[in-house]
C-alpha cells in the first residue's frame, strides 16, 4: 500500500532546509478556507473554480497550493514560460478548456511567445518532443519505457537535461489528474472567460460564519455556532478584501490583456480546437486487461514504489518536489469520509484503501498484500463507473452521469472522492515515468 500514515512527522525526516517549512501551528491547523482563498487571490490575482472546490478541504488545498507554486513559479530547470505550455499540452490531452484557458493567459503574462499558442507545429523542436510522453502518460502509462526517456536524452541540440525532463514529467502527470479533477467537480461545466468555472463565491465558508442554511459542513470548516460579533465583523473584512482583489486583478487585466492579443488575430484564448496542442488525438485509454501481454507486465509495488524508489530519484533531479509531494499524498490520505464509508458498510481507512487500488489496478499497478475481491464489495457498480470515467477518460464526463451519482453524496464528499482520483492518478503516472528513468540511468 503506497498510501502514507497519518503522522504528524514527516517520515522522511526534517525537509530540506531550503524550503523551510516550519511546523504549523494550532492556529495554521484550523487555517480557514477564506484564508487560504485570500492568499490564492493574492498570489494569483485569481480564484480559481479548483481552487474554490479543494476549499472544502482545508488542510488539503494549503499543501496543494504550496506544491503547484513550487512547480510553477519558483527556481527549478524549465523556463516558466515552457512550464504553461507544457501543462496546456498535458489539459488539452483530456480537452479540458478550463486548464488550457487559464495556462495561455498564465503563459501570455510571463513572456511567453504568442506564436506558440497557434499549435504544436509553431513551438521549438525540443518541447515538440515531449508529445509522444505527453500522449502515452495521459492514457497507456504503462508504455512508458527507456526507450522513450533516451529518445529525450539523446545528445543533440534538442536534447533534454534529466532534471528537465523530471520537471516536464511532474508537470505533465500534475495537470493529467488535476483535468480529472476538473471533470470530476463539474469545472469544465460552465467554463467562462480565461477559464474560469462559473461558480459563485460561495464554496465553501464565504457566508458560513453567519448564516446556518448555507448547507457547507461544520466538519469542514470547524464552525462554532457560539461564533461572537468580532467573528461576523473579521468575516466582512475577508469578504471585502477577496471582492477588492478580484475588482483590481480584473482592471488590470483589462489594461494589459489588449496588448497580447495583437499576436493572436485577437484570439487571446487560442483556437477554439485543442487538437492543436495534441499528438495523435484519437489515442486514448485502453483496459489494460487488453494490453499485450508479451510487451507490458503487471507494475508490482513490491519491485518499484513510491516511498521507497521514486521519492528519492525525483527529488535528488528536482530539488525538493518530492516533500511537496509527499506531503499531498498524505494529506489526501488523512482526510476523513466516513459517511460514505458507513454507507458501504465498512471503515473510512478500508474504503479509501479500496478506491486508491481500484484507481492504481487500473493502470496495471497490483498489491501483492491486497485482496482485489474486496473492491467489487466495497464500490458499488455505479460508483466504479464513476471513478474510471473519471481517472481514464474525464473528458467523457456529461452533467447527466454528474448528477446522477451524486445525489446521494454531500458537496464535500464529491470533492474528497475526486481528490483521491487526483492523487492516486498522478502517483501511477508518476512511478511509471520514474521507473522509466532508473532504468534508462542503470543501463
């Protein structure tokens, strides 16, 4: 089982001085999700449909956040510009607008040339080859082989660096889940401009302090009905706060965006077909019962895991992700869903471990110690549908299949679902790509 303990100690030790991630206090601990909504806003100058979703989640969103900052905007090998692009290559994999719409925009601010936006055929050589593990990632994981990671290796001018190309891969694998996600949550249902789900700032908490009928949980946000005036007045404050920050990021996006645009024909958003930053469109997931067997084995954890295997090798190439990974995959592990483990009859622990191994033998990737019997026990025929539209093909998601699986489910609970399609999603890619490259560096 590759899902980590409910420690409070990092099981790797203290993290690299570097990032200094200090430990959280009680106050961090029951950190409220318009917080963490005011410091998404601040640093992005957005809020983003995600973003409000995983606010269900608090102690989930903050490593989240953390994580994908890293990834996008601190020091590492990639440009930042190629970082956007790469993570519209791996959206647009899925078709998923809302990721795509919303990295052009974030491509467009840190310099990126607009020309690339035109399509794969209009970007430099050495990111135009990194289609081929962008399409076998996203769908067929288990192809993945030394022999694609010395492709990219190989000596030339468009050759990559290892560090790059675990950069790219983290990248690629980070925004294949995270479209599953988007899917999942309903995002992609009501997309506006620059990508934004047209969900109304009220998920979760923004009127929670004082009105009871807003149907967000007490669990979720750790809500008081004693709650004192200073708490309805500190409440206003933040609301203030968040519509000033929204009103001034939308002016200054006015005054800026028109300068963009004299490079796209006025089609800030790029072309209305994704297919343009996809290779090879009509490849997609297939059972990998249908697999051949003579090229591909089942991945056993046994041989290759994360905790043991792929940690170490991606943060020794990319300083410092692999905590920030870590920690989300513990995080998801320690969120609780016990009502709809009690409506499958069993523990939160049992379900979940159920979900993740369901979601993982998907891919090809099998527990020695589990008994696979349990999942046709533990998921219900409906909700194993709903997390393989999910996990292996989210663009194939309709409001018809949303609506009717979750009608039984509070808003939450949807949320914690596709947080663990997230994350077990995005370890499966992640060890299959990592394991690609020990073997490349042993052989």
């Amino acid at each position: 089982m590759i899902l980590c303990p409910q420690s409070t100690e990092h099981p790797r030790g203290k993290q690299c001085q570097r990032l200094q991630v200090a430990k959280m206090s009680t106050n961090d601990k029951e950190r409220t999700p318009q917080l963490l909504f005011v410091k998404a806003l601040a640093s992005r100058g957005r809020l983003e449909a995600i973003t409000q979703q995983m606010g269900y989640h608090p102690q989930y969103l903050d490593s989240f956040l953390r994580m994908q900052h890293y990834l996008l905007h601190m020091d590492g090998p990639l440009p930042f510009d190629c970082r956007h692009y790469i993570a519209i290559m791996a959206a647009a994999r899925h078709r998923c607008r809302y990721l795509v719409n919303l990295h052009v925009l974030q491509f467009l601010r840190v310099g990126g040339d607009p020309k690339w936006l035109r399509g794969l055929d209009c970007i430099p050589p050495k990111l135009r080859k990194l289609s081929e593990i962008n399409k076998i990632l996203a769908h067929r994981p288990w192809l993945i082989g030394k022999e694609h990671i010395e492709k990219l290796l190989k000596i030339s001018e468009q050759s990559w660096s290892l560090a790059e190309l675990v950069h790219a891969v983290v990248l690629l694998a980070h925004y294949h889940a995270l479209a599953s996600f988007a899917f999942g949550c309903g995002c992609e249902q009501d997309v506006g401009p620059e990508g934004r789900g047209l969900l109304k700032l009220t998920v979760p908490g923004s009127l929670c302090f004082c009105e009871v009928g807003n149907g967000c949980s007490q669990d979720l946000l750790h809500l008081n009905r004693k709650r004192s005036l200073d708490s309805c007045v500190e409440l206003e404050s933040l609301r203030e706060r968040i519509h000033r920050l929204q009103v001034e990021s939308e002016t200054r996006e006015e005054m800026r965006l028109p300068e963009r645009e004299e490079g796209l024909d006025g089609e800030i958003l790029g072309p209305a077909d994704l297919s343009c930053y996809v290779q090879d469109p009509d490849f997609g997931y297939q059972d990998f019962a249908q697999r051949d067997e003579n090229q591909t084995q089942i991945f056993r954890v046994q041989d290759y895991s994360w905790e043991d295997h792929g940690f170490s090798l991606v943060n020794r190439l990319y300083s410092d992700i692999g905590y920030l990974l870590d920690e989300k995959f513990r995080k998801v592990d320690g969120l609780q869903s016990c009502a709809m483990a009690k409506r499958q009859g069993c523990d939160h622990a049992t379900f979940k471990r159920g979900i993740w191994n369901y979601i993982h033998c998907m891919f090809g990737i099998r527990y020695d110690d589990y008994d696979y019997a349990e999942v046709n026990h533990l998921l219900e025929r409906i909700l194993k549908l709903y997390i393989k539209t999910v996990t292996c093909s989210p663009e194939k998601m309709n409001p018809e299949m949303f609506e009717r699986f979750w009608k039984q489910f509070k808003h939450s609970e949807k949320v914690h679902m596709n947080l663990l399609i997230l994350e077990a999603r995005l370890q499966a890619e992640l060890l299959y790509a990592l394991r690609a490259i020990t073997h490349y560096m042993v052989s």
